[in-house]
C-alpha cells in the first residue's frame, strides 16, 4: 500500500465527496436527502461517491489516501464501506458541497486513469472535532481519538457496494 495524500478535509453539511476531478459529483447521484441513504451514511453512482460523517455540519477530519494493488485488510476501521470509482482524467479529487468542482478548495492527487473499489475506512464514528477546528494538518494527524477517514483505492470494480465491516446504519 502506497500513501499518496494525508491531510485535512473541512466537511460541510456532514459530506465530503471523492469523484474524478473533471466530472460533476451532484450528476447523477440518488438524493440525499432519501432516508436510507442518509442513515447508510454514504451514496453512490457507480462513478463518485458522497460520504456522511457525524452529525455535524462544519468541521475538518483527517484523510488519508493509499493506492493498493490488494484488497486491504478490514481488521482496522470501526466501519468500512467499498465503493466504485472512476477516475477517467487522471486526477482524485476530495471535496465537500459547498466546494465541490471548485479547483481552489478542491483536495486533488494524481492517479493512474482507470476504474477503482475505494475502500473506505471510518475510525472513531461520531467522535466530533468541533472544540478543535484550529487543529493544523500535523495535529489533527496525531488526534486518534476523533472521527478521521483512510480511503484505499484498488483498481477494479466491485459488484455489491457497501458496508464490508461495521453497521450497516449509523443510527
């Protein structure tokens, strides 16, 4: 497993999406708004995936970001969830709502083209930052015992998305 970025993600509306960065993450994607995508705490078109985080509406959460070549153990992670993703330019990018298609507050990182399972890792489910959003990038690495996300991208495609490890809903 190869690390390729690490880092914070200021989340908005309790989102963040991972999508390829020349597509429109909002296209084509179920509504949010249905209840079992909210309690599933994720969504997906095939393509993109929107992400749910605890139930609060600005913060940042530590991200990182690996390329494998394996399917990745579960054994860490309170909850992972497997994804498909395209990333047809070349480039990831990371991003919440208010920002999404925004270059400038857009996270970015180059990968191979290509059609990905992101598996996702949630450590510390619900455990908020919110009396610390001054946490530089360094400190917010060394805080283990809030909500942070490892995102691990395998290439190919997986026929069931979902949640491989934890519960299926979050309430």
């Amino acid at each position: 497993m190869h690390k390729i970025f690490g880092g914070s993600i200021g989340i908005d509306h309790c989102q963040f999406f991972l999508y390829d960065a020349s597509d429109n993450p909002w296209e084509d994607m179920p509504d949010w708004t249905e209840e079992d995508n909210t309690r599933k705490g994720y969504m997906s078109n095939g393509q993109s995936v929107h992400l749910g985080t605890s139930d609060l509406d600005f913060a940042s959460r530590y991200i990182e970001i690996y390329l494998s070549s394996v399917i990745p153990d579960f054994v860490s992670g309170d909850r992972v969830i497997a994804a498909n993703i395209v990333i047809s330019s070349g480039v990831l990018a990371i991003a919440n709502p208010m920002n999404a298609t925004c270059e400038e507050f857009e996270i970015r990182v180059d990968v191979k083209a290509g059609n990905y399972i992101a598996y996702i890792f949630v450590y510390n489910v619900g455990c908020d930052s919110y009396a610390e959003d001054d946490l530089t990038d360094e400190e917010l690495e060394q805080r283990t015992d809030i909500e942070r996300y490892k995102v691990v991208l395998v290439p190919g495609r997986i026929e069931n998305e979902g949640v491989v490890k934890g519960e299926q809903y979050l309430y």
